[in-house]
C-alpha cells in the first residue's frame, strides 16, 4: 500500500511541473534572468533589431498580465517605451516596434530610421504575476548599440587658376581666352571709332586722288600756250 501512494506521488512531481506558467530554472542556476546581445552596430539611417528572451523559475498566476518595457542608457535609466501602456518618448514616435506574442518568453525590438542620439545602451524589463506575488526584472548589461556613419565617395574634378572680373564673377583662364566671350562696352567703343577713322582716312584719300587727276590736265596744257 505504501509503494503504491509513494509510485502516485511520484507520477504527480512532472504533472505540477506542467503547470500553466511553471519555466525551468534559468541557465547558469538563476531563478530568473532576460538575455540580450551585449553590443549591436547599425548605419545612420537604417534600422536595428534588439532580440530579447527571459526565464523565470516560479508558478504563474491565473492572469500572468506579462508586462515587457524598456530603458536606455544606464540600468536605473529612463524608460521610454512600455508595451501594456502603449508609452513611447518622444524620440522615438513612429519609430518603434515590438515583435512579442502572448505566451513568448522571447522577442524582439525594432527601431527604425536610427539617429544619432539613439547611440545608447538598452534594458529590457519584464513584470509579470505570479503565485507568490508580482515578480519584476531586467537585463543586467543591456545592449550597447553603435551608430556607424556611411562614407561617401566624392569625385575631386581638377579646377584650373581663376581671375575675377570687374563684375566679381570668377572666369577659368581658358574661358576667358576663348574667342566666344561677348566684348565689353569700352572694348566694343574702341573698336567701332577705330573703324570710323579708318573710314574715314580711306574716303580722304579717294577725294584727294580724284581731285589730283583733275588738276594734271590743267598743268599740262600751261607750256604750250
């Protein structure tokens, strides 16, 4: 009879062990613990993902009201996002995202079009109920996350020695030697009086060879008279 209670006694240990919310104790003998990556990097710009997983070693209650939250920078920092609560700083509107279901004991968090400020470190919080009480936790070193910066290949085009006009517009040499460049006032000025007088001279020179032949025949007949 008393191995016979003794056997149904041991066939009941992994039916409580089965429990709605019973976890197994966590790695390295902790009764509960959250895991991250220690460091991530990812580009100005893009986005990143911080996974997350945790265990616990108690009994949950009939409503484990699992609460998941995060904070930044130090362990005792600020928190800026709240699942339950749907609370999200200022920072970080529209820009965040938790991948977590209901009964997972492991998710992710996203954060989309990365700034420079969001170069911190991050702690995910959990809070959840159980048969002894509200039982709370969070990562001890949080994940580090740089922001890397995209260098950008530009082309160095060779620039030849400039000269500023009178109008301060700065010309290449070799523009202003090209024969297409429009003449100036002063120049155009010059040019048009150097026709005139070249016009000029050369109208003087035809009334003074026509008047000389003219004359010769006058000349000529003088002797013979």
């Amino acid at each position: 009879m008393g191995f016979i209670l003794l056997l149904l006694l041991l066939l009941q240990l992994p039916i409580a062990s089965l429990k709605a919310g019973y976890s197994a104790a966590c790695s390295k003998g902790y009764h509960y613990e959250v895991t991250q990556p220690e460091h991530l990097k990812a580009p100005k710009g893009g986005s990143i993902t911080i996974s997350f997983s945790f265990c616990y070693s108690w009994v949950l209650a009939k409503n484990p009201d699992v609460r998941i939250s995060w904070r930044r920078k130090e362990f005792h920092g600020p928190f800026f996002y709240n699942h339950t609560s749907s609370f999200t700083h200022e920072d970080y509107k529209n820009r965040l995202s938790l991948d977590w279901k209901k009964g997972q004991k492991f998710g992710s968090l996203i954060i989309q079009n990365l700034r420079e400020k969001d170069e911190s470190t991050y702690f995910c919080r959990i809070q959840l109920n159980t048969e002894e009480g509200i039982k709370q936790w969070q990562s001890i070193k949080g994940t580090t996350v740089t922001i890397t910066h995209i260098a950008k290949t530009t082309m160095q085009i060779p620039i030849s020695k400039t000269s500023k006009t009178t109008t301060g517009i700065e010309v290449t040499e070799s523009k202003r030697r090209s024969g297409s460049q429009p003449l100036s006032l002063g120049a155009a000025v010059g040019v048009a009086l150097a026709i005139a007088v070249f016009v000029t001279a050369i109208l003087a020179l035809m009334v003074f060879l026509r008047w000389k032949r003219r004359d010769q025949p006058t000349k000529a007949q003088s002797p013979a008279r």
